[in-house]
C-alpha cells in the first residue's frame, strides 16, 4: 500500500476511526466484560477479533480505551466512557464483589495497581481527555493525583512504584506527562531531572536502549506545559536522535522495558518510533518528508486499516495500549504532515537514497576513475594548461561526492 503525501493525509483520520471501532467493538461485546455490572465496562490488555474470547480487563487496556473514546463525538463512545470511568472509580469493589472467594488477593492487585506509576499515569493522562460533562471525574483524579503526588521523591521524580526511593526515566516520564495534562500541577522538578539526563549526553545516551529511552522523555518534555524548553533546545537535543535512529524506521520496531516489584517481573513496551515520529511532527516537520518518516507513517497506517497496528516481534495480539498511542500518534502526524514544503524533501531523500545502492555507487566510482583518467590524457596531449583540466576534475569530483552513501 503506498500512499501519496496527500492521500496519507486523508488516510489518517479513517485510521484512527478504524482504532475507535476497534476499542467500542471490544468495550461493548469482549469476553471481558460479560460479568461487569451494567453501569461499568473495561478493556484488556487486547483488542481485536483474536481478543474477543479473552476474559483478562486491566488498567492498562481501560486507560487505553477510555484515552481513545474520549475523543469521539458518537453516542455509543460517550455511552463507554460513562461505564470505563465508572469500571476505574469503582474498581475494586466491581472485581471484589465478582469474585468474593477471593477478596484479598483482588484488593492487594487493586491496591498494588494504584501504586504502580506508569498505570497511575495512563489512567490519569486518559481521564484529562474527557469531555466536560461527558463523566463525572473530579472524584477519582482527585484520589489518583493524590497517590500519584505522594509518590514523588524529594520533587526529583518517580519510581517505578509509590515508595521507591530513586527516581527512574521512564516513570517519571509518564508521570509529567499525565500531570501537565491534567494542568495545574508544578513539575519542575522532575522536568529538570529528565532534561539533566538528557544534556549530560547531549541528547544521546551510552546505551541503545537508553537512546530509546530518551525519546520517551525528550516526547513527555515536548508534549507537556511544565519544561519551559525553548525551540532551539529542543531542536539541539532531538536532531542527534533523529540522526541515529532515522535508519530503524525501515524496521517494526519498540522497545520492551523490564522492571520489577519485589521478585515479580514486569514490563512495559515503548513504541519509541511513535514518539520519535510525533517529535518530528512537532519540533522539526521537514524530517516527516524523508524517506523513511513517509514510508514508516504509510506503513502504521496500512497495518491500522488492515487488522490494528501490530509489532511482529512483540506477538501476535493487537497491544490495546500500543493502539491508543498509534491514535494519539496519528492526530499529531496529521497536523505535521501540513508542512508546506514536504515534497521537496522526500524527492531529495529518495534520489539520495537511489544514489545510496552499491550499483549506483560501483557506477559512480567507476565513472568518476575513467573521467578522471580521460582529462588527465587529454590535458596531457594538449595545452598542459590547467584551465582545461579544472572544468573535468570538478565534474570527476562531483561524481565523488556523489558516491558518498546514505547511512542505513
């Protein structure tokens, strides 16, 4: 499937339709929601056909819907949303009295969830998202802001969970990015901690994973109101990120982070490409007519319209939470994709590109050598002067520079 500038533009918003569809079709007929009260609904960590039969709901799959359904101006989406912040406010006493066999254990996971950072952040960041008048919320963000701020360490950032005693990157991303949302709250404190890590690498970290890591923070500071980072210093600290990661977006590709909780094992997927790309949208929106933004943006919408956006190499199931970010990913891409002067740009890269093939580049060289012989013999019969040599040595240099390849 391979879509003009124009038409990916116009295929954007059937996409994110195609993202809400799948969430209603799983909030009203998933197998998990067949025990829930009338007034409440939830999603899994799934969505899909394939998810259907699944019975498992959480946190992470309610945010995710609740995130994307907010948006819509449709009865049955706002009929969702009433039920998924119901399903959140009144989570644990829904599930306790499901399964009273197994109260403790239900209220210990409950309680352990509204500890957990990155799960506080999403719900908080997808309750901002709701309309005025579309749920009453006032109640249950008050709670979680709560136990989200209480958790913060010495106003440097947040652990993993509430309680930690060192501040972590990825949680305190998430973290800034659910309060700023929410308006109101100082996070200048941990805003300073995230620009820190990335200034003391200027922009880029030792590490591959910690390069995708700095994407999610160098997102939550661009997309949030309490960083106060200037244009010129986001352009500073995202141009080498964009220069060494531009080549992986020919590949699927995010990263699965492990942490833990005692000695249980987590994990938590940073679909950094879609923050890489929202960046792009965002501080440098020529970088979305290279080569690899357009045919990496035809690629997410092509597989949206198909089944859902999926990353092969993290299984087989549409991640709901993975879709809610492609939802978000898309409305900031249809707005950067309006830069004017986009075509030029992805003409340039794609003739570089051409240029960047080891045939090209065999015929470059090769031309380059035998011009540069031919003047050379030439000059060498004729005037001696140099004034004859000089226009064919540019032409031979040119053909040098042009032998310079693309980096991948």
């Amino acid at each position: 499937m391979h879509l003009g500038m124009s038409e990916l533009r116009k295929a954007i918003p059937l996409a994110r339709k195609k993202i809400v569809d799948l969430f209603i079709d799983q909030c009203s007929h998933g197998a998990q929601v067949r025990n829930l009260p009338a007034g409440a609904t939830a999603c899994g960590q799934f969505l899909g056909p394939n998810a259907r039969s699944l019975p498992q709901r959480g946190i992470y799959g309610t945010a995710a819907a609740l995130r994307v359904l907010a948006e819509v101006n449709d009865e049955n989406a706002r009929a969702l949303v009433r039920k998924l912040v119901h399903y959140i406010q009144h989570r644990e006493s829904i599930e306790t009295s499901i399964d009273q066999q197994n109260e403790g254990s239900i209220k210990a996971k409950c309680r352990l969830d509204e500890r957990n950072v990155l799960k506080l952040s999403d719900i908080l960041h997808a309750l901002s998202c709701v309309k005025h008048g579309a749920a009453e919320t006032d109640e249950v963000k008050t709670r979680l802001v709560r136990q989200l701020q209480d958790g913060r360490i010495e106003d440097r950032g947040w652990g993993y969970f509430t309680g930690d005693q060192e501040p972590e990157l990825i949680p305190t991303a998430y973290a800034i990015r659910a309060l700023t949302s929410l308006g109101g709250y100082d996070v200048s404190g941990p805003s300073k901690y995230l620009l820190s890590s990335l200034n003391s690498g200027n922009g880029v970290a030792r590490k591959n994973m910690d390069i995708m890591i700095n994407v999610l923070v160098l997102f939550a500071l661009t997309f949030s109101g309490g960083s106060s980072i200037n244009q010129d210093d986001l352009e500073r600290l995202f141009d080498p990120l964009w220069r060494l990661l531009e080549p992986l977006l020919h590949n699927d590709l995010e990263q699965n982070i492990e942490y833990w909780h005692g000695s249980e094992n987590l994990y938590v997927r940073i679909p950094w490409q879609l923050y890489l790309l929202s960046l792009a949208a965002k501080i440098r929106p020529r970088r979305l007519g290279s080569k690899a933004a357009q045919e990496r943006s035809q690629s997410i919408v092509a597989s949206v319209m198909n089944a859902g956006f999926l990353y092969p190499h993290s299984g087989k199931m549409l991640s709901s939470r993975t879709n809610a970010i492609v939802y978000e990913t898309l409305g900031i891409l249809g707005h950067g994709l309006n830069y004017p002067r986009l075509l030029p740009v992805y003409l340039f890269d794609v003739s570089r590109s051409a240029m960047s093939t080891k045939t090209a580049t065999v015929v470059a060289c090769l031309t380059t050598a035998t011009l540069a012989v031919y003047s050379i013999a030439q000059w060498s019969r004729g005037t001696g002067k140099m004034a004859d040599l000089a226009p064919n040595i540019l032409w031979s240099i040119m053909l040098g520079l042009m032998t310079l390849r693309k980096s991948r």
